[in-house]
C-alpha cells in the first residue's frame, strides 16, 4: 500500500491581515484565532465580538456589549451569519484559523 497524500488547505490572505481594529467601521476582512477579540462598530448594540472556537469546518463567536450577550456558530466556508445588523461571512477555515469578513447590514 502506498500512503495517502496529506491535504493541505491553507488560508487566503485576508484584506485586513491580523489587524482587528480594522473591524471598528463595520467593513473588514480578516484572520482570527481562537480568543481573539474583534471591536464591533458602533451601534451594533454589541461592544466585542471574541472567537469562541474553531473547528475543522466551523465557528462559533461570542458578540458581548452592555446588558448583551449574543452567540453565533455556523460551519461551512461562504455562509453568513448576522450578529445585531452586522454580517460576519466565513470565507475560510484551516488549522485553527479563520478568515472573517465583517459589514454592516443595509437598511
């Protein structure tokens, strides 16, 4: 038997890099670990949004502010999901990282 290839998947190069203070405008793309805290916009009714976990395929988020506490976990790359009028998309996961892509909802 010959052995099996690993599959490597790595991460696309996120817009805003590592720079989480990028999401302070409602509008950024960037990579995240676990426990690492992302500033929400103002007016989003939430203050930080801190990466719960990463799993093989997935993600859950913690979005905390005065009196609130909001959680959101969803799996697969390209869903979105909304915290208050913020869309957070997943573009991609791979060892323990993620891509976010944070906008605010149009009204």
């Amino acid at each position: 038997m010959s052995p099996h290839p690993t599959l490597t998947v790595r991460l696309p190069a996120a817009a805003d890099g590592t720079d989480l203070r990028a999401c302070r405008d409602g509008r950024c793309e960037v990579q995240v670990s676990p426990h690492d805290r992302i500033p929400a916009p103002s007016g989003m009714g939430i203050d930080t949004i801190t990466v719960t976990a990463i799993t093989a395929d997935g993600i859950t988020l913690t979005g905390t502010g005065p009196g609130t506490v909001v959680s959101v976990a969803w799996g697969g790359s390209g869903q979105t999901s909304y915290l208050n009028d913020l869309a957070i998309t997943l573009v991609a996961v791979a060892d323990g990282r993620a891509v976010l892509r944070l906008e605010r909802r149009s009204r």
